[in-house]
C-alpha cells in the first residue's frame, strides 16, 4: 500500500461539479489500496474576491489580519470536498492547517513551513480515512494563522509528502503536464513524460507557470517524487524526479518566454575592482532582485555592466542608479522594458557544447537580434526584442522539436 | 476602567459600510476608556450562502464538516472588522473561537460551551489591543471546529462575558431594543428600558426574535447584565437584570404573538391516574416538545386532555397519538394547526390577579373567541384563531399600554 500526496487547485475545485470531479480522482486513489492525503486550494477567484473585500476597507490592512481572512478560502473548500467524498460514500475527514500540524514561522503573508506534526493525519489515516488538508496556511508559535503566499498550496503538499515520507505526491492542475514550449503561443509543442528538479525548476523561473518553485525546490531538496498532471483531462502528466531515464534522448527539455523583464545597462565605468558589488548591494538593500548580469571586458580603463530585474522594478533600479552616479561613477544608464528573455532548458545541455550554438542559428534564420546572451549548465538563455518574443520562440522550439528538426 | 463585551449580528457587519459603522461603536467604547471584547457574527446570508453550497453538493453532509464550513464565516467578519478599525488606527486582534479559548463539547451544529480559557484574550487586553471574537463558534475535545447552532452568538458573547466577569454585555442588533410588542404589526408600541431575565426568557420563546433563549437563561444564571441595542440608531437599549427598579410601574412588560403552534386534543380518555404519563413519555420518546398542557376535569369517568407543540411536529405527534390509540384509551383526537398562541409577560403579575382578566376582557371586547388558556407566575398564554392574531395582539396591547388604557 501506497502513501500518496494529491494537490488540487483553485480550478480544479472552482465549483460543485469541479469538486465531485476531484472527489472522483481522490476516492479512485484511494479504491486503488493508497492512503491519500488531498491539499487542496481555495475556490476559483475566491482568494481574489476576498483580497478585493479586505482593499475595500483598509488597503493597508495588517498581514497577520489579511491571513486570517484569506485562510478562510482553503477551509471551504475542505469542507465541501469532504461533504462531495462522503456524498459518494466514503470515509473522510477535512482538516485546517493548524489542525493537520502545519507550523509555520510568523512571516505572515509569506510563511514558511517550520515542522509538520503529523500525529493527526497519520491518526486519521489509521482509521481508513481520505484526509483533506487545507493548502496554503499554517499555524505560527502564537497560535495565529499564516498563509504561505502565492502558490502556496503546492509547498503545502510537498512538505507534508515529504514529512509523511509519501510515495508520490501528484499537482493536479489545469494542464496536462509540463510542454516543451506554452502550447497556448507556440505550435508543434509536446508533452514531456518526465523532467529533472533542475530543470522544472529554471522552466518555472522562465514564467512557465506550472509549479510554483518554493515547491519543486523542496521536493528536490527531500526527494520527493512529484508528478504534475490535469484534473480534467485523466491523462498522464509529467513526473518531475532527481533523475530521468530518458535523459540522453533529447538535451533539451523545453523553451521558454519570461516577458517580465528590463534591461537597465550602465555604460562607461572604471574598470576598478569593487564596482559590482557596490552596485548591486545597492540594488539588494532595496530589495530589488537582479536575474542576468553581463560584465564588458575592460578596455581603455572603461568598461560597461548590464543586469535584468523585473519589470516593476525597472523604475526602481533606475533611481537607485542615477542617485549613487557619483558614488558608483558611470558616463549613463541606459533601461530597455520592451525585452524578453527566451530561454532553452535541458540537464543534458551541459555536456553538448553545440546546444547553444543551435538556439542562435535558429534566432540567426528567423532574423532576430540577440541582445543580451547568458548560460548556466543547464540553461542557455537571450535577450530579444519584445515584439519578437513568440516569433522566437517557436523558431528555438522548431529547431529542437520539430519532427523534420534534428534533436538537439 | 470597565470590560464590555459587544456583540454585533449578522445584519450589522453585512458589508463595508456598516462593518465601518462597527468599527466607530467598538472604537467609542474603547475611546471611553472600557476594554472592549467584541463578538461578531458572519456577514448577513452569509452563512444560508454556505449552507446552500453545501446542500448542493450533499444534504446530507456530517455535521462535523458543515461546522468546518460555516465557522469561516464568522472568521471573515472579524478579520475584516480589524482592518476597519486598524484603517481608524486604533490596536486591535480578530481571534477566531478556538483562538479565543472557547471549549465545547462534540454535539456538531448544536454544541454547548464547557470552558472559555481567557488567558489569549485577557493578554491581549493587557496589551491594550481591541479584542474581536469570531461568535457561534468553539472548538471541542479533539481540537475539531464546532458551532453553536443559531443565535450561537449571543451565546457566545454572554458566556465570554460571564467567563471574563464583564460590567455589561452589549447586543447590537437591528431594532431599538425590546418592545411592548413587535412594532412591525402592532400599534402604539413602546420601547421597554428595562426588563428581567425571566420576561425576557418568556418573550424569546414566544416568538420575540431579539435575544436567543439560551444567551438570555446563560445571563441569568451568571447574572451578567445585558443591554439590547440597536448598531444603527446610536439611542440607548433595553437593559436585562435579574431586578428592574421600575418594576412597580407595570406589570405588563410585553404581549408576544406566536404563530408556530398547533393544538391536539385528546377527547373521551378514560379518567384514571397513568394516563398523563403514558401520553408525554410516548411524545418524549419522539422528541416532540410540548408546550401548554391542559386537561379537562374528569366527568362520568372520563376526561380530554389538550397540548400544543410546535406545527412541524403535529403531524408526527398526531401519529404517535393514532399509533397508540388502544394504549392510551381515547375516543378521538383532533388537531387545529390554524392558531396562534397570544401572551402577555410580565414579572410584576404574580402579585396582580386582575391582570390576566384585563387580557380577557379585551379578548372579548375585540370580538375574539379563546380557546385555552394557560398561565404561569410572569405570563399569561392564550389560544386564538390564527386569523385573529394580529387583531388580538393589538386589542390586549391597546388594553396595557394605550395612553387612554390603564397600566395593568
């Protein structure tokens, strides 16, 4: 007998029909001989509406208030899905995150898991029960509710597989699995059966939006097996593991679009050590987060650094800019927010040197400039006009996955 | 330096606008130099919306998770009233009902409080903090969620007020207070400053929806002085005590309508001792509650004997009469769901036999037949013709309390 962590959420348990969908898939895991544990999230736009009501009446309304109004949101959905469970005959009990042990540290808003007393569930689950866990929230030392920020519900479940030393731990959502490319902009995509941790993890960094990377992270850092997968489809979806078996087949696993970028390029510094860092501690202490960073090799005593940040930031990272220009001593700052970073990701990619090569020949034929050029081992990622951005894309994606394309 | 304790129902935090309205009373309170512990309910249909969501997906769903689900709806009226008064910039904390300690025992949907620990609230006191406690709700033995059952907030509030020792318990409602009658059909009505809790108990279960019974008997027990109060008109209330000091002045408090009555009759029972027994045991068992009983003297060895119960049980009392025929030993019986049960209530009438005949005369003078009559020490009940309750009621409150009347 099995140990499974199921994720569902906040479409996939979006209404009454929705939820005896989910009810379905749960008692079939569960039929099945599993011990299940389901964590579920808060109804469709429910956590929206519920942020709406909170802005009507105080915008500057206290976290710790604000989690203990959103936390409400997982709570009915438990609940109903219990009720749907039952319905269909079933054993099954809901529990809060405080009563499933969640505790949390008090970073309200923003949580983050401490330690899972799972005496409760592993009690419940003694006793033949479906067990329903409210995704998204905790407990902290006062014994106040806290939420774990957006996407929550997905670190809810791999935390508490990995407590409960599940076997699995499935994230149904809205899709299939995880695409080589976003099937809603790119053609010719097709599914992967399986991922690296790495891998899922920079694709979710690139804007792919399927599993939040609090996530994955911890999945990867406790070996949990996880497998994404849609609760409307029944198909397979995608096992997303420490190591795949097919690794050697293909080097690259999926391209991606982020067009949540800026480019901010100061132009003309002294090429004199400790130039980076006070640029970007300045960067950190206002808490901006910097993605890319490219150095220009000195010359002639000058020379050039550029970095990304997200776009709501640019701004931001511009007046820090010009308001230390004589501390940091630069000729200009130039901002470019009309850019998009495409990226290629592959585990096999760091023992094939001409990986790279291929995603510029690809940009080269379609007649896009790249701006901007950065690797790691398993990421090759560039800068191209934003207008270019899905053009590009299905260039890369063409060039790697297309039938009549070599694979890279 | 006073504790009061608030309680603000449904109608009185259904949205912004009055949870903002809310906010100002409690923060008047506070500003007024009182620690202030406000209980509140869910917002207006609020909790009828979960239920329906619920029936939807399973009728008959455990009450352990409807209590799961309808306890989130007092959680977002409490957080959302702290982000009105955080917006007014006064300290404040919502405390859901485990947070605020209130132990009950395991009766799901109807659960009874068994210990309040204060030692959360009274920190928070100490700390200055305006505290607000989600109403109807507890947590039991296991640590699973219970609720009240309705008017649970009243409850809620009197026995916090009890529990922490509060110089007064404030129900904020939607009416004025407590009337000589109820206003919305009966002319020439009165708000009472004062009552007892024994008139109040009398006028709660005959139909005078302002305070639930349980909130006002738990008063009455731990002697917690409450006033009734309207969160909307800012005029003064009617107080509850245990002693009134203008009790002298009337010995009429209120007359109450009650059209949630049917009225069985045994006719032809053989005139032995037993008989009595065996008829309100048969009843007991089905947990049908009785409320006037009346029995005719015995003549030519045999008697009738008549009780009212509420309508939804006649049908099943009717049957478990029928069913029992032979047992109990009558000829007939007769079932009138077509009355209304019409009282007058008021402490000082013990000492005042004429009271009960100024009702009767003005029954009469009206043009209206009795049909039983049943008294107690603080109130007389008659039975009337549904059709003629509203006339009833005007006829004997115009006898008490017109201008041109005498008082009683």
């Amino acid at each position: 007998m099995s140990l499974i962590v199921q994720k569902f959420g906040g479409t996939s348990v979006a209404d009454a029909d929705r939820l005896r969908n989910v009810a379905r898939i749960i008692i079939g895991a569960y039929r099945a001989g599993n011990s299940v544990v389901a964590v579920l999230s808060a109804q469709g736009d429910t956590t929206d509406d519920l942020i709406e009501k909170a802005r009507e009446i105080n915008p500057g309304a206290s976290k710790r208030e604000m989690d203990m109004l959103l936390s409400t949101g997982e709570q009915i959905s438990i609940s109903l899905c219990a009720m749907a469970i039952q319905a269909m005959g079933y054993p099954v009990i809901s529990l809060t995150g405080w009563q499933a042990g969640m505790h949390t540290n008090s970073d309200y808003s923003a949580a983050r898991i401490k330690r899972i007393r799972t005496d409760r569930i592993r009690r419940e689950l003694d006793k033949k029960k479906i067990v329903l866990v409210a995704g998204f929230q905790g407990i902290n030392r006062s014994e106040d509710i806290t939420t774990l920020g957006r996407g929550g519900s997905d670190t809810s479940a791999v935390a508490l597989a990995a407590a409960l030393g599940a076997d699995l731990c499935q994230i149904y959502t809205d899709v299939d699995g995880v695409f080589t490319a976003d099937p809603r902009t790119v053609t010719g995509t097709h599914q992967l059966e399986e991922i690296t941790f790495d891998e899922m993890l920079e694709l979710a960094s690139l804007g792919a939006q399927v599993l939040h990377n609090r996530s994955v992270e911890m999945a990867k850092r406790y070996n949990v097996n996880l497998e994404v997968l849609s609760s409307f489809s029944g198909k397979p979806g995608t096992k997303v593991k420490e190591v795949v078996s097919k690794m050697e087949k293909s080097h690259v696993s999926g391209v991606a679009k982020d067009k949540n970028v800026a480019r901010i390029a100061l132009i003309g510094l002294a090429d004199q050590p400790g130039i980076a860092f006070k640029i970007f501690s300045l960067l950190a202490k206002r808490g901006i987060n910097v993605d890319i960073i490219l150095q220009s090799i000195g010359r002639d005593g000058s020379k050039d650094i550029s970095f990304t940040v997200a776009k709501g930031d640019a701004e931001a990272a511009h007046q820090v800019m010009e308001d230390n220009k004589q501390a940091i001593g630069f000729q200009n700052v130039e901002v470019n927010t009309h850019i998009a970073k495409i990226s290629i990701v592959g585990a096999g990619m760091v023992n094939n040197a001409g990986v790279a090569c291929k995603m510029f020949e690809a940009l080269f034929s379609a007649g896009i400039n790249i701006n901007m050029i950065s690797t790691s081992e398993i990421k090759v990622s560039v800068l191209v006009d934003e207008r270019e951005a899905d053009r590009a894309v299905q260039a890369v994606h063409d060039r790697f996955f297309n039938e009549f394309g070599s694979e890279g």
